[in-house]
C-alpha cells in the first residue's frame, strides 16, 4: 500500500507536464505555419500589393534576423544557466507570446513596405528569443522515455489545425485564427508565470535523454543538424512550386473540398503519433530514413505525372505521402535537441539545431524554390531535381547511420536502438 501511495501524485505530475508542453509548443508552431510562412507572404502580396521580388526580401530578412536572434537567445540561456528555470522560462514565454498576438493584430495598421520591414524584425526578436525557452520545455516537463510521444503530439495537433483552419486561406482569415489558437497558451502561460506549481506541471526529474544513453553529445548533433538541414530543404524545395501548380491546388492543404481537407489532417494525426511511437522506440534515424524516402518517391511521382499522365489516384496519393514524410522529420525537430542536452546546453544545441537545421533551410529553398519559377524550369525538370537531392540525404542518412551506431559494451548489453 506504501509503496504504491505516490504513484498517483507522479502519474498527474507526468500527465500535466505533457499536456502543457503539447498546448504551448502546438499554439506556437500552428501561429509559425500558418501566419508567418502564410499569411505574411499573402499580406505583403495582397494587402499592400508588394511584388514578389520585395516580399522575399523581406521573409528573408525574417528568416536571418530570427536565426541571429535564437542563437544569441539560445546562448545566453546557458551562459546565465536558465535551462534549470523552469518557472523564468513560463514568463519569458508568455511575454513573448503575449506580445505577439498584439503585434499580430498591429500588422493591420502597416501601410509601406518599410512599415511591414519594421513590423518583419519585431516579429524576428520575438521569435528567435522564445525558441530555445519553447523547445527546451520538453526536457522539464516531459519524462525521456515520453520525448517522442510528446513531439509527435504536437506535429500532429500543429499541422492537423493549419489544415482545417482557416478554412478559408484569405489575408484577413489568418491573424483571427492565430490569435484564437495563441490565446488558450498566453493563458495557461500567465497563470504558470505567477504560480508555476499551479498544475504540478514541474521538473519531471528524468532529464537524461538519448545523450545520457549513448554517451555522444557532438555528434548525434552534427548528424542531427545536417539531416534536419536536408529535410527542410527539400520539402520546401518541392513544396513551394508544387502548391503555386493548379492541377494539385484542390488535393493539398488549399483545398476548397472538406472531405479533402479532412483526409490530410487525419493523416497529419496518424504520422506524427505513428512518428512519435518511433522516435520513442527506435533510433531516430529511422524517422530521417523514412522522411527522405517518402520526400523522394512524391517528388518523383509527381515529375512523372506532370510530364507523361500518371493515373488519377496520384493527385490523391501523393500530397498524402508528402504529408507523412513532413510529420517524420518534424517529430524530430521538436524532440531530439532537447533530447540530446543537459540543462546546461539546452538553448545552444536548441538554437543550432531549429535555427540551422530548420529555418536556414526553409527559407533558402523558398528562395532557390522562387527563382527555379522565375527562370521558367518545368516542374518536371525541378521536381525530378529535387527528387535525386532526396535520394542523396538518404544516401547520407544509411552512411551516417553505421558511423553512429553505438558500439555493444559487452556481449550481454544490446546497442541502443
């Protein structure tokens, strides 16, 4: 009966955990993916009719402001060891959050492309300085054997949400929504700020993660960033041309078809759980392996539909293998920096890894991405491109994977998986 007596306090502290980490990280990456990589781009194009040319300037100034400013957020974190304060990390989060859904709802008073420049580096310093604080909640409130269910969660909440809303992708349906998704986080946030120990929701006291395990810090990170970097890449790379094409407007995320729409969210939820009991169970490159296999048989599925007519089942198969490819890698993304780190190094290996691995690569494949249509390259031909740079991250992947592979420590003890 004693033994048994803090089972039930531990089982609420685990489970409040999990359920903040989840809410904040998916209010967070649905406002990324749909008002930033979205409803900015429409904004700057609709709204204040800016050309093409001057609204990549400006994502580009987001993109490398963002990543300055999450790997000096990333570093001072450590240097003054805030990864151990969980209850400074609540309130820095929900100042920045707090801050902008203001500076959401602000961007309607931007009248000038130097206004939406000015507006495009306020957004930048709030971003960059709540990713490490954000990413790192994983490593105190959620336990390491949960790690991959936790970001699997929050892919599939995050991308199932931005499929279904806005339902309507206007200019003006964007901030709405955004803000109604950021509100139930800002709260819960500003009640953790004042009592942190309102929900239980503190240190699950299991900090070690697969850096504790198999004894290599650097280079499960350089391996790490490198694949991240790769994924990234190529699925912007493809993702921006195929979805400016209008024969596969009505099978992706644009649909105006609700069935349609459904489809994609209930595969978004099936990958990221499916992704998260992966990573949880396996090594995570596996997830990469998969990733970049999925990425390439679409991109070269869909070449070959352009160019020669592929059966109609493709336009409803393909942005459905697409999808399982992104929640693959974003599983990732969410778990293993702070999965690899200590408390000590959670907001460098943070900052490096989503700063690098993940907005560097986005926004300079939308840019080569934008070119390729600006210079007029078929589909086809870009599509068949990009396809080949899959085959050689997965290439990459395989190789990285036997020069990683944990050494056995004795004929007893099985490598980690």
């Amino acid at each position: 009966m004693n033994g048994s007596a803090p089972s039930s306090p531990v089982r609420w502290n685990t489970a409040a955990g999990f359920g903040v980490y989840v809410l904040v990280l998916t209010a967070a990456y649905y406002y990324n993916l749909t008002f930033v990589q979205l409803g900015l781009t429409e904004f700057g194009l609709e709204q204040l009719g800016l050309s093409m040319e001057s609204v990549a300037v400006a994502m580009g100034l987001l993109a490398v402001a963002t990543l300055a400013v999450t790997l000096v957020s990333g570093r001072l974190m450590d240097r003054y060891g805030l990864g151990r304060n969980l209850p400074l990390k609540y309130r820095v989060l929900f100042g920045a959050l707090l801050l902008q859904s203001v500076l959401t709802f602000a961007l309607d008073l931007v009248a000038s492309f130097a206004g939406f420049l000015v507006w495009i580096l306020l957004c930048a310093v709030l971003l960059g300085g709540a990713i490490p604080f954000a990413f790192s909640l994983l490593l105190d409130l959620v336990p390491a054997g949960m790690r991959g269910y936790a970001a699997g969660a929050v892919t599939a909440c995050a991308f199932a949400l931005a499929v279904l809303v806005p339902f309507e992708w206007t200019v003006g349906n964007f901030a709405p929504a955004a803000v109604a998704v950021l509100a139930p986080a800002v709260a819960l946030l500003g009640v953790l700020s004042v009592s942190p120990g309102v929900l239980d929701a503190g240190p699950t006291g299991q900090r070690s993660g697969r850096a504790g395990r198999s004894g290599l810090l650097r280079a499960p990170v350089v391996v790490g960033v490198v694949l991240l970097f790769g994924a990234f890449f190529v699925d912007s790379l493809g993702f921006v041309r195929i979805i400016e094409t209008p024969a596969y407007v009505d099978s992706a995320w644009q649909s105006s078809d609700y069935p349609t729409r459904l489809l994609l969210a209930v595969t978004h939820v099936a990958g990221g759980v499916g992704a998260g009991v992966i990573y949880a169970r396996f090594r995570h490159l596996w997830l990469f392996l998969a990733a970049f296999v999925l990425f390439a048989t679409a991109q070269f599925l869909y070449a070959y539909d352009i160019a020669l007519g592929g059966p109609p089942i493709l336009e409803t198969g393909l942005p459905l293998v697409y999808v399982l490819a992104v929640s693959s890698y974003t599983t990732v993304t969410f778990a293993l920096w702070p999965d690899l780190a200590t408390p000590e190094t959670v907001g460098t290996y943070t900052a490096v890894g989503v700063g690098v691995g993940g907005w560097l690569a986005t926004f300079t494949s939308t840019a080569l991405a934008l070119g390729s249509d600006r210079g007029q390259l078929g589909l086809d031909v870009h599509l068949t491109v990009v396809g080949s740079i899959s085959v050689l991250f997965l290439l990459l992947t395989v190789s990285l994977w036997y020069l990683t592979a944990p050494a056995r420590t004795s004929a007893r003890e099985p490598s980690e998986p």
